[in-house]
C-alpha cells in the first residue's frame, strides 16, 4: 500500500489511511535547503497524535476547520473528527474574516465540546473584533501554532501547540509535551522529539534527520529552545534564524516577543543583516495598529532596553502595510531577509 497524498485530495486521502487502504499520508513540505519533500505519516501516527490531542483536552468534540487540509494541522482536524465520529464545520472559502468566523461557529452542532486550529494571523484577526472575540469565547479549546501567537492578552481556552509536519503536528502543548511525546535539547540547543506520531520518513530519504538514543527515534529539529523555570518548552526559533551581531547571537523570536508586547503593534517580524562592521543588523519589521502611534527607532529602543540586551536592540525599524507570508500562512522570512539586505545596503 502507497502513502495517499494530501495534494491529491486531502479527504480521500485521510479515509483511505485510516481504513488501510493506505499506508498513511504523504504531506508536501520543504526541507531547510528549500528542496521539495514529502513527510511520511503511517496511520498509526495520525492515531498516536488524534488519541494525545483528545486525552490533553479531555474530549473528541467537534471541530471548526479553518486552515487548508493540504497543510498537517487541517489535515488533522479531519482526522481527529473522523475517529471520533464527530462533525467538521468549515469556514466558508475565500478570506478568512471575524464575521467567516462567527459565522461557521453559529454552525457547530450545539451542547457538545467544541474546538479549533488557528494561525497567529487568523487569531488576530478574530481577537481584533467584537465579533470574533464572542465567537472565540465558545470554544472549549483554540489551538494555535507558530511562535508569533502574542504574549499578552490572550483569552484562558488558547492552547499555545508546538510541532511539526514530521511529528503530525502539535505534540507540546503550553510548553507541555502530550501523549508519549518526549523532547530533548542538544548541547547548542537544538529541539530532539521522539514521539509514536512522528513520521516513518521523509521522500526522498533523509537520513541525516534522524538520531537513535536511549532506545527511541528521535526527529532532529532546526528548531533552538531552552527549558523555562518550570519545566516548560520555550522555542527560540530555527538554526538558521539566529543572528551573530558584534560577536553576540541574537535569537530574533526573543526580539519578537518583546516588540510584540508593544500597544502600538499589530505583527512583527525580526531577521538579521550583513553589515561589513558588526557581522550583522538586528532588523525588525512592524506592522502598526495605527499609523498614527508609529514609535521612531530611538523609542522603539528606548522601551526595549528593560527587557532586552543592548545588542538584542533593532538597529533598524522598518513600518511596514503587512508582512510577506507563504502559502502556509507563515511568515515568509527569506522574503524579508532580502528585503532587509536592500534596506541595510541603501542606509
């Protein structure tokens, strides 16, 4: 039996795995060189990570599906609905607004518990209306991937998920690994996961992804992270994400965070570039709530130095109308280091 493809039809492709009629499910991803791959997920994965998704939240329940299917957090939506014969209500196609929200949410079956998978985007967005904070309010849990989900403010039925492709997605919940998901950090702190949802291969083979330890198989990460004061995960950001300024490594997700937490931002964005003095930049890209309260460079700074290290500090504020995404919905990072080598060049 083949492994169905998402691409092909992600519906047929989760009924066939789930009934054996296939191996399990191939989801198109790329890997950190950028070359096409398809991760590997068996039907016992999917199992694995449904079963642990279910006893964290502490029920099946239905599901909003508001992300692409062709994309392992849809995907899976579908298939934590379908082993617990629960409903799949979708968004209506097209823009993702609070009102597509509101709407599908009117449509859930009632008197049951009920959740959904957003994007850090599609939660603001929705935490940005009357609207859609009211819609949000009725769910029992909303999952959000992605790093950029916001630190302050956010209503107590967020679930903060981190995971990958290769581990079915979300295995860390708030900092939490769920199921029998176990991780471990590398020396210079990169993410190990070994996990029963995480995925037989990559195609073509990778082998260099892989790690044997302690009798399990581990997934090796591009992901650094740190244990928190409590036990927790907290994801510094990738490998290649990091920024070496002046002899200093600058995670750009800590400066994130931290400009984040600002009144008068709406997203923000931080990538590093070259610079023939200090190695590199500290660039932060924003997009304001409103134009009006833009912050100078010198304030931005200003406020920061509280709460970050001189050398963690912009060098540069680039205010920009919103930032470039892929199709995942994911900050197009690569876009804005380009970006940021022509601003740094033209300074």
């Amino acid at each position: 039996m083949e492994f169905a493809r998402l691409i092909d039809g992600a519906a047929d492709a989760v009924a066939d795995a789930l009934a054996g009629r296939a191996r399990g499910i191939a989801v198109s991803t790329s890997g950190s060189t950028g070359e096409p791959l398809e991760v590997l997920l068996t039907a016992d994965a999917l199992r694995a990570s449904a079963a642990a998704t279910a006893a964290e939240l502490g029920s099946a329940g239905h599901w909003l599906l508001a992300l692409p299917t062709d994309r392992i957090a849809g995907a899976m939506v579908v298939v934590r609905a379908a082993l617990a014969g629960s409903a799949v209500t979708g968004v209506a196609s097209g823009s993702f607004t609070p009102e597509t929200f509101a709407a599908a949410t009117d449509r859930l079956p009632p008197n049951a518990p009920r959740f959904v998978s957003l994007v850090p985007t599609q939660l603001r967005r929705v935490l940005a209306s009357p609207i859609g904070r009211d819609a949000l309010s009725s769910f029992d849990a909303v999952l959000v991937g992605g790093a950029a989900a916001g630190a302050a403010d956010l209503p107590g039925n967020v679930v903060r998920t981190y995971g990958l492709t290769e581990t079915a997605g979300g295995c860390v919940y708030n900092g939490h690994a769920i199921g029998d998901t176990a991780v471990r950090l590398h020396a210079d702190g990169r993410v190990l996961i070994a996990t029963s949802s995480l995925a037989e291969e990559y195609r073509p083979a990778q082998p260099h992804a892989w790690e044997q330890w302690d009798g399990r198989r581990w997934l090796v990460t591009s992901d650094l992270g740190e244990w928190t004061a409590d036990g927790r995960l907290a994801i510094l950001g990738r490998v290649d994400d990091v920024i070496t300024t002046g002899g200093f490594k600058v995670h750009p997700r800590t400066v994130e965070q931290a400009v984040d937490a600002m009144d008068w931002v709406a997203e923000v964005a931080v990538v590093g570039a070259e610079n023939p003095e200090w190695g590199q930049v500290v660039v932060a890209f924003v997009v304001p709530k409103d134009r009006g309260a833009i912050k100078r460079l010198w304030e931005l700074r200003g406020a920061l130095e509280p709460s970050l290290p001189k050398h963690a500090l912009p060098t540069e504020l680039v205010v920009v109308e919103s930032l470039p995404r892929l199709a995942s919905g994911k900050v197009n990072y690569p876009a804005l280091r380009t970006l940021a080598a022509d601003f740094e060049r033209n300074a």
